[in-house]
C-alpha cells in the first residue's frame, strides 16, 4: 500500500466541518494505513461564508482545492451549489461526521476513494 493525500474540512475541534463554514482544511498523507502527515492550514471560509457574496465564497474554495489535489475531499456536509463547482472540477467528496482523524483512516481503507453520499 503506497501513499495517498487527503483533504479534510474541519472545525476548531478537531471534527468534520461542512464545507462552506470550515475553519480550515487538513492535508492528511497516509502511509500504510496510517496517518503519516498531518498538516492543518486556516482557510477561514467559516468568516467568509457570512460576509462574502455567494460567487466569491465558492471561487476561493476551489481555487483552494484545486491548488491541493487529493483522493477526495471529507466534509461534515456540502450545499447544493458547492457538490455542484465540485463535480465540475473533478473533486471527490465524501460527507461524514466526527473525529477528522478518524473519518481519514476510514476513507483511507476504502477503496476505491468513498462515493459522495447523502446523509
């Protein structure tokens, strides 16, 4: 088993955030089923999604996802337009609940990549 990067929104504790109202975003390597890098960057979309008009708020969220690739992006939840830029770009997207730790062992021993799946 080689190495795989996932992205992961998250809140200031640790657990899945949706998408639009993240504080920030993991980028989690895994090696060998365990999560090798950890590494946490501030996107503030939390503070963006009150004050930003609805176009400018999706265009940083893909400008960002789109300059981090990975297997697919996990998120607590994700409005309609947002599943939308993101199938457009290509971007796979899992939604979950709960430790962001844990939902990336998870995601990582599945494979292929999990679905986008309603909760």
């Amino acid at each position: 088993m080689g190495d795989s990067v996932w992205l992961a929104t998250v809140d200031g504790q640790g657990e899945l955030a949706g998408i639009g109202r993240a504080h920030a975003v993991v980028r989690a390597t895994v090696r060998d089923g365990a999560i090798d890098q950890w590494e946490e960057t501030e996107v503030k979309w939390d503070e963006g999604h009150a004050t930003d008009n609805e176009g400018l708020h999706h265009s940083r969220i893909a400008k960002f996802l789109l300059a981090h690739p990975s297997e697919c992006l996990l998120a607590a939840g994700a409005g309609p337009e947002v599943r939308g830029m993101l199938e457009r770009a290509g971007i796979r997207l899992a939604i979950g609940a709960g430790d962001a730790r844990a939902a990336v062992r998870r995601a990582a021993a599945t494979t292929p990549a999990p679905e986008v799946r309603t909760p």
